[in-house]
C-alpha cells in the first residue's frame, strides 16, 4: 500500500472521533517521520513490515488502547512526557490548572509549591519548567507513577523537582508551602463514563473518589490547611459538574477569594481559594 491508502483504510477501521488523525500519528511512529512527511509523500510505498506493524497497532488502536499508550508518550505544555497504564494520560484541560498556578507565582519569585497525585509528573513538570527559581514537591501514593515522573523530569532536563512517596498531604511532613496544585480522582464510582474511552485503560485510583466523586477533594482541602502559609492557594482540577461543589467545600474549609476558572469549552474546570490569615 501506498501512504494514502494504508491511512484511508486504517482510518475506515477506527471508531473514534479522530480516527484519521488517530491513524496518521501510528504511521509516523512506524515510519519515524513527522506528520508533514505523510503530506508530503503520500504515494511513497510501505514496505511490508512497516505495513504488518502499522496493522498491529491499528489492530491495538481499534480495541480502545489509549494513543498515548501505544505510542508511549504524550506532548503536554512544552514537554514531552512518558506515559503508561500506570499513570493518567496528561489531557488538555489540565493546562488550565498550570495556567492558574503560574498567575499566582511571579516569574522572578522563589516560591515553594506541592503537586499532589503527581502520575506523569505533568503539572509539577511544567511549573517548574515555566518557574525555575521555585522549589516544587511532586507526591504520589504509587510507586510506579512516581517512577514514570521521575523519568520524565530526567527527559525533560528539569532539576528542581523533588519527588516523594504518600497519600496526599501525609507525604509534605510538617512543611508548609505558597501553593498547592492537585488533579485528585474526582469520578462518582458508578459513572457510565468509566467503561468508554481511554478512562478504561488508566488506573481506577487515578479516576474514582467515592459516591459522589469528592471524596479526595474534601480530604485534601481539609489537610492542605495546615500545609499552606498565611495568603498560600490550593488549586484543583474537577469535573465540569463539580464547581460549585467544591467551592462549597473551601468555603466550609475557611479559604478566601474562592475562584473558579472555566476551560476553552465553557466549562467550570479549575477551582481554588486562599488560606485565611
């Protein structure tokens, strides 16, 4: 097959809402090329076993296997990250939460900062790389997670995050910090949306907090108070439903200044309040 052909026919063996795209990003991995190449050359023949991998991972693909788990790695912010089934695929509507973060520390400031449930290593990663002068503790309560991110930071060349093992806040000690940022579990255990997409093949830890969704979220809003100075934020991502929720949960917590911030969808996406002084 030629370029275009092999594309067009693996793309009429996709369900997704980006099956072409989802077929042109397996082929260059086969090939090594980037996606203008495929432009480019679209009647370049493939060589026969550059046509049985493609197959293969199309076949992969075609069974709902994440793209970023086949491939391996996912661009997020300015960084390219490894990911596997044992950390959350890195999503867009996470860049909402680092853009936040980054508003609240001044380029210049040296500022110290705690990711929580830091999978990838995405948030922590990308602050730092945007905030070099500031100090950033990436935690996560699995080991393997905590694995992958430390490889990211060493791909990525980011020196300034320190990486440890535990739940939530019980991994800071007795430190306290400026800010707090945090993409928790916030799936109701019993939405349909855990059996469709990518959420099938990521760690269910990762996903469900409780009944209702929240269940970390308050845990850690409860926590995060004793962790933060006078005047620090706490940040979460969310669900697009659960905004006012959790700015009711701040409120009941004692945090000011209770925001939330909407994602390109116009969606509530991002929360956050200040530790009362």
């Amino acid at each position: 097959m030629t370029v275009n052909e092999a594309l067009r026919a693996a793309a009429a063996q996709l369900t997704s809402e980006s099956a072409r795209l989802d077929a042109e990003l397996l082929l260059c991995h086969v090939l090594g090329v980037n996606r203008s190449w495929l432009y480019a050359w679209p009647d370049k023949t493939l060589e026969v076993s550059q046509q049985q991998r493609f197959d293969e991972l199309i076949i992969r693909r075609a069974a709902g296997e994440p793209i970023a788990h086949i491939l391996g790695e996912r661009e997020f912010w300015s960084l390219t990250l490894q990911v596997t089934p044992d950390t959350l695929i890195p999503r867009p509507d996470t860049e909402l939460l680092v853009e936040q973060a980054l508003r609240l520390l001044p380029e210049d400031a040296a500022l110290r900062v705690a990711d929580l449930g830091t999978g990838s290593g995405a948030i922590a990663l990308a602050i730092a790389r945007e905030r070099p002068r500031c100090s950033v503790v990436a935690t996560d309560l699995s080991a393997a997670a905590l694995a992958v991110a430390q490889a990211n930071a060493a791909r990525n060349q980011i020196s300034t995050v320190e990486f440890r093992l535990g739940r939530w806040c019980e991994a800071l000690g007795s430190e306290q910090f400026d800010l707090i940022v945090t993409n928790p579990p916030y799936i109701a255990a019993d939405d349909p949306h855990l059996a469709q997409g990518d959420v099938r093949f990521e760690p269910r830890s990762a996903l469900v907090s409780g009944r209702d969704g929240l269940d970390d979220i308050r845990e850690i809003t409860h926590d995060a108070r004793s962790h933060l100075g006078t005047g620090g934020w706490l940040l979460f991502e969310h669900g697009y439903g659960q905004g006012g929720a959790v700015r009711e949960i701040l409120l009941k917590n004692g945090f000011e200044k209770v925001t939330t911030w909407r994602d390109l969808a116009g969606h509530e996406r991002v929360t956050g309040g200040c530790r009362r002084a």
